[in-house]
C-alpha cells in the first residue's frame, strides 16, 4: 500500500517541476498581508464533483457555505470520468477544471476508506478520514466535529507569499514517528461557469477554491520547519494551500489557506 499511495503521489505532480522546495531556505518573513483567515486546527473538507453531475451543485452550494467557517478549509476537486457521459438531451460535458489525477485521489481515499460504492459524485471526504455525500449538510457537519475531536496532535501549517514573491510556508508540531508529506495546491478561488451539455445543461454551476495542481514540496517530521519555494505567478482569483499529510493512511494532520 505504501509504494502504491507513493506512485500516486508522484502522479498528482501537476505544477511545473521547477516549482521545487528550496534547500537553502533563506531568512524572508511572510508579508502581513498573508495573515491566516482560518483557525489553526482547521478541519479539511473535500469535495470530489464533476460540472457534468445533476446532483452535484447542491453539494458546491453546500461547500461554499463551509469555506465562510473559520474552522473549516474547503478544496473542490473536479473528477474525469464524468466527460464522456453521454445524455439523450444534452450530450456530454468536459469539465473545464477535471483531471484524471483527481479521480485516482478519489480512488484512493474510498480503497482506504473502505467505500463499497467505490468513487463517486459528490462525495465529501472529512480530514481523509470520514466520508459523506456531498449534499446531506447535517451528517456532514456531524463528520467536521468529529474529525476535529478526533485530532490527538496539534499541528500548524502557516502559509502566505513572502515579500520577494516566494511562496513560504511555516510548520510547527509535536515529534512524529514518521515523516509526513507537504503537499502544495495551487486553487481558482471562484468560478461561475454556463454548462452547455451533459445532465447541467443550461445550468450556470459555481466552484469555490477549486484545485488546479499539486505538488508534494518536503517532507515533515515534527517540530519547527519552513519551505520556500517558487511557483508560477499567480493570476488574480487563485491562490493555495498547505497540507499536512500522511502518505500511507491519506490522514490529513493540519492544512493552512494562503491568502493573496
């Protein structure tokens, strides 16, 4: 399982190979205009749709509610295998933002989970532990609790772009048995998009902090420790975030939102 969760994390490494950790670490502090707007001990809410989905734009609706809590950090990931669905109506619907490595993450999660209905749309996965169906709001909200009781460790992630333009993030926690990984997303902050096929046909869908690449940036052990790296210049609506995460279990320990 180990080697296998390995070649999936080297196969979500979407954002140019030149967006490297950097070794030599140097001393710039994070520019105050990146203070963090969630909590520390953030929960992470996951939501895996496709635009090509009927059912999905409740679930969304219901995401962007969450991203407005202070203790809750929201990622939307548009899964593939929903664009070649063919309605009698409608045709079908590339999603714009869908992406093959999005789904194997969905894959992943419902193998480790153990999700007898395999992947699906939506889904919500709760800080890689628990999973729902992206629209039933009060098991969803009863799953944000008990991922947040259920966090024996405290750890913080602190990310935001520094004032040469580097993108640094800043983790501090207890000592850990064994390394976690970093993991780097590059997010479309909002979307409003004209659906012109498929099952949303002649519907107007939103997306809130949508992912569009990731990249696993280090690795972690416990204590304090930075990582400062380049990444391509953002556009205006994208920013990212920071994860905290473990390769094995896909568990997520903390995360950190940057803001822009």
């Amino acid at each position: 399982m180990k080697n296998a969760l390995n070649i999936l994390a080297l196969a979500l490494l979407l954002i140019s190979s030149s967006a490297q950790a950097a070794e030599s670490k140097p001393k710039v502090e994070i520019s105050v205009s990146t203070a963090l707007l969630k909590d520390a001990n953030a929960t992470v809410v996951e939501l895996f749709t496709s635009q090509g989905c009927s059912s999905c734009p409740p679930a969304q609706a219901f995401l962007q509610d969450l991203s407005h809590r202070p203790d809750v950090i929201t990622l939307e990931w548009h899964v593939d295998y929903w664009d070649q669905n063919k309605t009698w109506a409608g045709g079908s619907w590339k999603d714009p933002f869908s992406d093959s490595a999005w789904t194997l993450r969905q894959v992943a999660y419902n193998k480790l989970l153990g999700t007898t209905s395999g992947a699906y749309t939506p889904e919500m996965i709760i800080d890689g532990k628990f999973q729902e169906v992206g629209s039933n709001r009060a098991n969803v909200n009863a799953l944000i609790a008990e991922a947040a009781a259920v966090r024996r460790q405290k750890f913080k992630v602190v990310p935001g772009v520094t004032a040469d333009g580097h993108v640094k993030a800043v983790l501090s926690g207890p000592g850990l048995s064994k390394d976690m990984q970093v993991i780097l997303l590059r997010l479309q902050k909002e979307s409003e998009t004209e659906i012109k096929g498929g099952e949303n046909k002649g519907v107007t869908v939103q997306g809130h902090n949508i992912v569009k690449g990731l990249l696993v940036i280090g690795t972690y052990g416990g204590g304090t420790a930075d990582y400062t790296f380049d990444m391509p210049h953002f556009k205006p609506n994208e920013s990212c975030a920071v994860l905290l995460e473990d390769p094995e279990t896909l568990h997520i320990l903390a995360g950190g939102m940057c803001t822009l």
